[in-house]
C-alpha cells in the first residue's frame, strides 16, 4: 500500500498536481536573513508547527516596499494590525505576486487573507482564510482555536487560480473576502471559489463571530508582495 501511495505521489507530481494536504510534510522552516515586522502597527503569530521547530516571528520577514508589503517566510505565520478591524458587511480583498513560484521551497504555498480574528495572539485566538497557491488550487481553512478545515483537507483545484509558467516564474492571484448578510464568500481572480452560511463558520471550534480583525495569512518558506491591502463596506 505504502508503495502505490508513494507511485501514485510521484504520479501526480509528474502531471503538475500537487495537493496541499500533502505539503505539510518535506521541507523544514527557513530562517529569513534580516527577518522581523519593520511596518508600524503590525504583529504576527506562526504556528504551533514552527514554533515546535523552535522558530520565532522574525524568522519572517514583514516589510514595506513602496506602496506595497513584502513578506517571506519562513515558519508559518499570521499578520495583522489590531487597528484593522470589520464589522457587519464588508470586503477585504488584496492583489498578491509571487515574484519567483517554489523559490523557496520543493512545492507549493500558499497566501490568502483573514478575516474573523478575535483574541489574536492567544491560546484561543479564532479566524478563517482564504488562500491561492500558485498551481492552480486555494484553501479554506481556520483557528478556532484548533486547526479546522472548510473546502477539505487537500484543497481544492479551480480554474479562476492562476498558474505559473514554472518554477521561478511570477504568478499573481487577487483575493478577496466578501461578508454580506448571512455569508462569507472568497472570491479569487474576480470569481466566487467558496462560499459559506455564517452558521457554518461561526461557533464551537470555528469561528467566535464573522466580526473581528482582518489581516493576512501565509504559510512556510514562500514570498509575495502584496498590493492595494484594504477593506471597504
């Protein structure tokens, strides 16, 4: 059994598929030369996986450049400003470009916004994301406190997310989260790719309201630039 996972792997790899529940695994969190959060008003928390890896936030680093930031990780980790908060109905949405796909790294990763964050920091700190990988798939995912999941544990494939060319080639995806009424949707590219009831997302192990900080989400070892980072009603 072990061996036909392991064939059907390389397979999918060989067709250009790779599923993110599988890039969890491989390779170890970098440290950013001259890492740390150099935009006033911005913090960051990583993951309990990086932090038992024994990296610390500025192991990353969050950075302004021009009218743009600039992040590359890295461990795993969530940006936010407390200042930057929503309520009821509104949009965040952000334009990010990976300058150079996989460059720092052997598969894969993602970046996305979040929304929904309450108690930011903390052992009991809740919020959702939305976010693209550069091969064609995005993730819905959350703390609440605990990991859970929204679109499955592999991500999903969906033609509105670019793809780069190849490695080391530029891709750019714009993300963008929706609340309005009853729901949330992401939209990635200017196409709906999910969409939730709030009594999906909000309550035990999700989400404490739809209400909260927003903010930005990447995982290990990937590098964006982001633009035009803002939340209108």
């Amino acid at each position: 059994m072990r061996k036909l996972l392991a064939l059907s792997c390389v397979t999918l790899v060989g067709l250009g598929i790779v599923l993110p529940s599988a890039l969890a695994q491989g390779d170890a969190d970098r440290v950013i030369p001259g890492g740390g959060i150099s935009v006033a008003g911005w913090v960051g928390k990583i993951d309990p996986a990086s932090e038992k890896q024994g990296r610390v936030v500025n192991d990353a680093k969050f950075a302004q450049e021009g009218a743009n930031l600039h992040v590359t990780t890295g461990p795993a980790i969530t940006y936010w400003n407390p200042a930057n908060k929503a309520a009821g109905d509104y949009t965040v949405k952000a334009t990010f470009t990976e300058p150079k796909y996989m460059a720092l790294n052997s598969h894969p990763h993602s970046y996305g916004i979040v929304i929904g964050g309450n108690d930011l920091g903390t052992d009991q700190q809740s919020l959702l994301y939305c976010a693209a990988y550069g091969n064609g798939t995005f993730i819905v995912r959350g703390f609440g406190p605990a990991p859970f999941q929204m679109n499955g544990r592999m991500g999903a494939a969906n033609p509105a997310v670019h793809k780069a060319a190849a490695q080391n080639e530029p891709v750019t995806q714009e993300i963008a989260w929706t609340v309005k009424g009853g729901r949330a949707e992401c939209s990635i590219n200017g196409t709906m790719v999910a969409g939730y009831d709030k009594a999906e997302i909000v309550g035990p192990g999700k989400l404490k309201s739809t209400d909260g900080i927003w903010g930005l989400r990447f995982t290990h070892n990937v590098e964006a630039l982001v633009a035009g980072l803002g939340m209108s009603k």
